[in-house]
C-alpha cells in the first residue's frame, strides 16, 4: 500500500486557527467527499467539535454511488445529527438546501429565544473541509463574491472575514489549509486516488494500484469489462490500461506510469464511473 506522509507542523496551526473560531461559531458545515465520506472526514473534528451541532454535506454525489450515497447519509445523519448529499456543480437549490438545513440544526436554540421574545440572529457557521473535497464550490455557491460582512459590529472579532450566505445564515471562511491525517495505510491511499493529498509526495503507481484493487474489489467486473482485462491484477490492469490508451514508452512496452496517472485523473472526474470506495458498515 502507498505510504504518504502528514505534516504535524501544518496540522498544529490548523488546530490553533481552528480553536479561535470555534470559540464565535453556532454550529459547523463539514464537508466530505461523497466518493471517500469516512476516509474525507476533517481529522480535527473529532477531538475538536466542543459538541457543537455539525451538518456533513456529502459534496460530489453526482460522481458517486447513489445507493452508497444513500446509505452514508443515512448512517452519518444518525451519527451526527445532520447530513446531506449535494451536487454543488449543478445543483441550483444548493444555496437554499445548505441555508434550511443550518437554521434547522440551529431550531431548537432559536425556538427558545422566539420564545423569550428575543429575534434570533443570523446562524454563524463555520466551513472546513479537506483540501479538494469542495468547500471552495460551496463557499461561492453560497456566498458569492460581494457578500463580505462589515466587521465594526459587536460581538465579533475583527481578523475574522464572515459572509453573508443569506439573511439567516454567516459563514466564516476558513482559508487556513486542513491537511488531512490519518491512522490507517487505507485511508491515505484512498485521499491520494482522489487528489486530497499532493501528488507529488506519493508513487502515483502505487495509489492507481490501490486504486484499482479496491474497485476491483467492490465493483467487480467493471475495470475488466472497461480495459478488456479478465482476471488481470492491479499492475496487469495498468498495463492494459496502457494498452488500451495506446500509452506506449521509447522501449515499445506499455507506459505503466502514464497510465496510472491517466487512470487516476479520470478516477478523480468520475469517468471511471459513480464509484464510492467505503462502505457505511464500516463507519
Ligand atoms: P476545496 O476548496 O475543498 O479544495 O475544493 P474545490 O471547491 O476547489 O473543489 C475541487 C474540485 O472539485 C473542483 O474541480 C470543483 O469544481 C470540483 N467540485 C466541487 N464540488 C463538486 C461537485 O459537487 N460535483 C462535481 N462534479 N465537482 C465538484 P476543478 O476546479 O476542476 O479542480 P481539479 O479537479 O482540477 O482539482
């Protein structure tokens, strides 16, 4: 299995930044890939989220298994509270399906301010997210350009940038890089085959194999039928797969690692297929 680093020198200023805001957020919007959803997951998170509410959107479910995707949103729902699957290309009712779920994770807490005669404030959310799982796409779609809140205002510190997504939701932007950890071999080859991780710290033969066995193993049929690749194993489907792109090196054998490389760029664009590589149980 591919071997990638993290760097704790990255992920302590990232803990720092995110302590900070934290302390002026309502609740938090974490994103996750809706091809990887565990292996995406924030690794601060965990230790971090001081119990505030959390609403896990599953960006990228057009490129994804649908019933997988069904099957996640299910299980991180009842782990979490709240959990959504959205495209945030092309789905134009994003903005209004981010903003309604916030306000209702925040309902309880604004039903008993209504109650006391109090209006509740706009939700102030905060966006984190690995690098490459979306959260840029989600902080355009719903705060486009423009929306940049004016800072002189009580209760909120000035180096903090807040957008306006709507009139009953802020979100912090949080441009501070959230490099991803973590503990086991498979969940870094899973980050590196969908381009969360650099692609310059890996062997980008290693992650395509990896890769490749894992759709082997849950899509069985799919990358033999694709490449004409009965019963190949992973380096044998590299080799087809060079075959078949007519990927061929100075020495007239089939280019393996262009191969990989190709392989893994149509992966990340979903033109392998709606491919999910975790399954809940697991979760
Ligand atoms: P980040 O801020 O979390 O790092 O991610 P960003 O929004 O930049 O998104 C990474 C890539 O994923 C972008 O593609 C973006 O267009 C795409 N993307 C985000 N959400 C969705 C989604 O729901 N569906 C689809 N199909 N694509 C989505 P890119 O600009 O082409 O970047 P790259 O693929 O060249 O890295």
């Amino acid at each position: 299995m591919v071997k990638v680093q993290w760097y704790p020198g990255h992920m302590e200023k990232a803990r720092r930044e995110m302590t900070e805001k934290l302390k002026v957020v309502d609740m938090i919007i974490e994103l996750r890939d809706a091809r990887i959803p565990m292996a995406s997951a924030n690794p601060l998170l965990k230790s971090m989220a001081q119990g505030k509410p959390r609403l896990v959107i599953l960006a990228k479910r057009d490129m994804a298994d649908p019933s997988q995707t069904a099957a996640f949103e299910k299980a991180l729902a009842k782990e979490y509270g709240s959990c959504m699957s959205l495209d945030l290309m092309h789905d134009a009712k994003c903005k209004g399906k981010i903003v309604r779920a916030s306000i209702a994770l925040m309902k309880e807490k604004r039903d008993k301010q209504l109650s006391r005669g109090i209006r509740p404030r706009a939700v102030r959310a905060m966006a984190v997210g690995i690098p490459n799982v979306g959260k840029s796409t989600m902080i355009n779609r719903i705060a486009g350009k423009n929306t940049l809140i004016a800072q002189d205002r009580p209760g909120v510190t000035r180096s903090l940038t807040w957008l306006r997504a709507d009139s009953d939701l802020e979100l912090l932007d949080t441009p501070g890089v959230l490099w991803p950890k973590f503990d086991d071999e498979k969940t870094g080859a899973l980050l590196a085959a969908y381009g969360s991780i650099n692609d310059d710290i890996f062997d980008v033969k290693m992650v395509a194999m990896d890769a490749i066995h894992e759709i082997q193993d849950l899509y069985p049929g799919l990358l033999e039928g694709m490449f004409d690749a009965d019963g190949a194993n992973p380096n044998q489907m590299l080799k087809k797969i060079a075959e078949k792109r007519l990927l061929i090196g100075a020495n007239g054998q089939p280019d393996a690692k262009r191969a990989a490389e190709t392989f893994l760029h149509d992966l990340r664009k979903g033109r392998i297929g709606r491919l999910t590589l975790e399954r809940p149980n697991a979760a």
